[in-house]
C-alpha cells in the first residue's frame, strides 16, 4: 500500500488506534500507538518522536531524540486488539540528519539487499526460516542474590505421567519422540491450526504446521520464502501470532533454544537462495542439482560460520543448545539430505525454483533482520571470492570416528567465543557499509555486559548440587 491506501484502509475498517511497530537492536518488537486521528499522509515522511535512549543498545540520553518512519507496505489490522488497530512496521531515522539509523536492524537488512544488487550478483535474496517454539502450561523464574530456579510445566510433559492430574489421561511423548505423533498424544494440534489461521489473514503464506521432536509442546509452523527484508518483518508478525494466541488459550510460548534439559533444542533453520530477472541462481549440474554459484554460497558460509554464530545464535542459552555429539548442527560442512552437517541442500524436489541452501546452526533467539543480513553477506563473500568448501560431507557425522571428527571445523561452544569470533572476523560484513564498525561494536560490547557477564556472576542451581559438599 501506499500511504493514501493505508488511510483508506483504515477507513474501511473502522480503525480507531495506528500501533507503530519497530524493532530493538537484541530482536523484540517495541511500540506505542496513537489515534487514528494523528494518522496523516505526511506522517510517513515527517515520521514521529520517540525516546531513542530507553532502547536496548541504542543512543546515550544526550542525543535521544530518534524519529520513527511507518512503511506502507506492512499495514495490517492487528489481529489481538479489542478496538480495531491498524498496525505498521517502522524504519529509524536520525531526527538532524534525516539520515537512516545504522543501529536499526531493519535498514541494515535493507542494506543488504541493496549491496547484493550493486555487485550485480542478483536482485532478490529468498529466506524461508523455520522457526520452532515450545507451548507451556505454567512457567516460573526468579534470580536473587541468594536464591535462584526455574520451573516450567506442560500438559504434555514427559515428567508428568505420574502425576494426579484429576485424572491423568496419559498420552505424554516421551523424549525425543514427539515428531510427530497424532492426537491425543500431540495435544496442540487446534491451537497450531489457529495460529496458521491468523498468520493467514496477515498475509504469512503458510506452508505446514506439526509437533516437532521435543516434549512440552514443541511445535513447527512452516512459512514459505519470502524476500529477506519482508521475511523478517513476516518472522516478527510469526512470533507476535504464536504468542498471543498461546496467552489466550492460558499457555506461554517461548523461542528459547533450550528450555528443556534432556530434550530437543529449538532451531531456525533458514532456507536461502539468490534470483536474479525472476530466475533462480542455485539450479545447476553441480553436487545435488546446485550451481557452482550455491557451492560458493556454501563456502562463504562456512568460513564465516563461527562468526556468524554471535549474530545467528546470540544469546547465552543458544550454546545449550549447540553441544558437540548431539543432534545440533554443530559440525561445519554441507551435504545434501544430511541433517547432521550444519549446511544441507534439501532434495524434495528437483525443480530449479526449489533449489536452495539450508543454514541449519541458527535458532529463533536472533534478530532476524540482523542474522539473514550476514548470512547473506557471508554467502556474497563466498561468491564473490569463488570460495570452496570443500567435499561435501555426506557420512553421518554422529558416528564418525574421532580422529575423523577432529578434522572437521564446529560452531562455537559458547556466547563469548562467538562474540571473539566476530570481533575477529568480520570485514565481510562492513561491505557496502551493511553493518558499521559501531553497530557491531556495540552489539559485541552489549552482549559481553548485559548477557555473557551477568550470567558468569551468577551461581548455577546445579552447581549447589555438585559443590555445596566440597
């Protein structure tokens, strides 16, 4: 739309509130809204005020002024509100200079995009993420200076088949068993629906819906490819949807890589490919169907892997998740069909428009706008400098020798190693300018302060049941 449509729009639908949506430097969404009245057309040129200080990572309280500029194209009614509401994606500008804010995950995704077509390598990056979720019936934390837990419940939880739960009706998925059974053992199949529903009226093209492998009711929704900027903006309404329709049916919904210990993690395996004039550019006569194009794709990736993981795994939690000799991609190589290898090219189908690269390290902790901008600039890296990554690696990696295994390269083992990772490579993300020096210094800084350091200060439950005794 544009915004003379969005006016009309709102008209049409009885739209009493606008909900200005942007989103912060760690990857949550942030709004306020305003009556439908203050909507005008120059609002999507002049753009509103707000606090840039109060945000996550961003300006210092001497220069917090910051505008916000609603894009057209995301209008939609929001689907949770009680009065109508339009709701509308913003950009982030610096209210001097009118320049663009280089902190805005949003305009370093634009960024991206803009790079890739002037090395005139193609015109459109697809992304298709799948992102996992888990669905709790009761969740409970709390940190203090001298006490400390967690405790999470969920109908379908494998602790509870002993439980009174007046009555217990068993049907629990045991560990690891839980992709993917039909009800009643897969309990969420309804709420799942609903979701879809929903997704579907905001215009997310839904693909599959099922449980996934995990007890406590984790679950997959499957969104098809979309352009990387619209995409990002669709895995944030993706997120917001299962949120809130979990909350009305009294369950919680997480995105955490790992809540679980002894079950399945959460991932994000992302889908990507590169088009150019309506044409797909992985399609070729190389290794599964892909294009030499695709296999340096691949290299780019893999080279840059580890420091990709502070940007594509960020958080504390994402490294529970990524343990060497489980079922986490966590080895560096690719192959086609292997689910073990941490870049795979899927073989459903051998049409040219299917053929695509699956990052399969990344979880749903990220700032999608972020993480799909240096995959992507990663993958140009390997393009651009014809990087080979090697033979593909189609054994299963779980059961290589040793001495084998060692040869292969993995992902990180921790937040900390990640950021160092980054901080030591990471000139193929300051082409075109995508991410600044700054951005990504404070990202590093932020993460190092705010995650890394607050968690190593603090005892673990677990270690009072190894130490306490010592």
């Amino acid at each position: 739309m544009r915004p003379k449509d969005v006016l009309t729009f709102a008209q049409e639908n009885n739209v009493v509130m606008v909900d200005y949506k942007f989103i912060d430097f760690p990857g949550i969404w942030q709004n306020f809204s305003m009556p439908i009245s203050e909507l005008e057309e120059s609002t999507f040129e002049e753009g509103l005020g707000f606090d840039g200080s109060s945000i996550r990572g961003w300006q210092a309280i001497n220069a917090s002024d910051m505008l916000m500029i609603p894009d057209p194209s995301t209008a939609i009614l929001d689907p949770f509100r009680k009065y109508p509401t339009l709701s509308l994606v913003c950009n982030i500008v610096d209210p001097i200079t009118k320049e663009p804010y280089s902190r805005d995950p949003r305009y370093i995704a634009q960024k991206a995009i803009q790079y890739m077509k002037s090395t005139g390598i193609g015109d459109t990056a697809f992304f298709g993420p799948e992102a996992e979720f888990f669905l709790f019936d009761d969740v409970r934390y709390d940190q203090t200076a001298n006490s400390g837990f967690y405790f999470l419940d969920s109908r379908e939880g494998t602790w509870n088949t002993g439980k009174d739960e007046g009555p217990n009706l068993g049907y629990k998925p045991r560990h690891k068993e839980g992709y993917f059974p039909v009800a009643p053992t897969d309990q969420f199949e309804d709420i799942r629906t609903e979701m879809v529903a929903i997704m579907q009226k905001c215009g997310i093209h839904i693909e599959a819906q099922h449980h996934e492998v995990a007890t406590g009711g984790q679950g997959e929704i499957d969104m098809r490819f979309a352009p990387m900027v619209e995409q990002a903006d669709k895995l944030m309404l993706f997120k917001y949807i299962i949120k809130n329709v979990a909350r009305q049916h009294g369950l919680s919904a997480t995105f955490m890589p790992k809540p679980l210990f002894g079950d399945n993690g959460t991932g994000m395996h992302t889908h990507q490919s590169i088009w150019k004039d309506g044409k797909p550019l992985f399609a070729g006569n190389g290794y599964a169907g892909v294009s030499e194009m695709a296999i340096h794709y691949i290299g780019g990736i893999l080279k840059h892997a580890r420091a990709l993981a502070a940007l594509t795994n960020p958080t504390t939690n994402s490294y529970k998740r990524l343990v060497p000799g489980f079922e986490a991609p966590v080895n560096l190589a690719y192959s086609a069909r292997n689910r073990s290898a941490s870049v795979r090219i899927p073989m459903y189908s051998p049409s040219p428009k299917a053929k695509r690269v699956e990052v399969r390290f990344p979880d749903p902790s990220c700032n999608p706008y972020l993480a799909f901008s240096a995959m992507l600039m990663a993958g140009l890296d390997g393009i651009e400098n014809k990087i080979n990554p090697g033979e593909a690696m189609d054994k299963d990696l779980y059961e290589l020798p040793a001495e084998e295994l060692a040869q292969i390269p993995q992902m990180p083992g921790a937040l900390d190693e990640a950021l160092d990772e980054l901080e030591a490579d990471h000139e193929f993300l300051l082409k075109g300018n995508v991410f600044t020096e700054d951005a990504l210094t404070t990202w590093i800084q932020y993460k190092r302060d705010n995650e890394v350091d607050a968690l190593r200060l603090r005892p673990h439950p677990y270690e009072f049941f190894m130490y306490y005794d010592i």
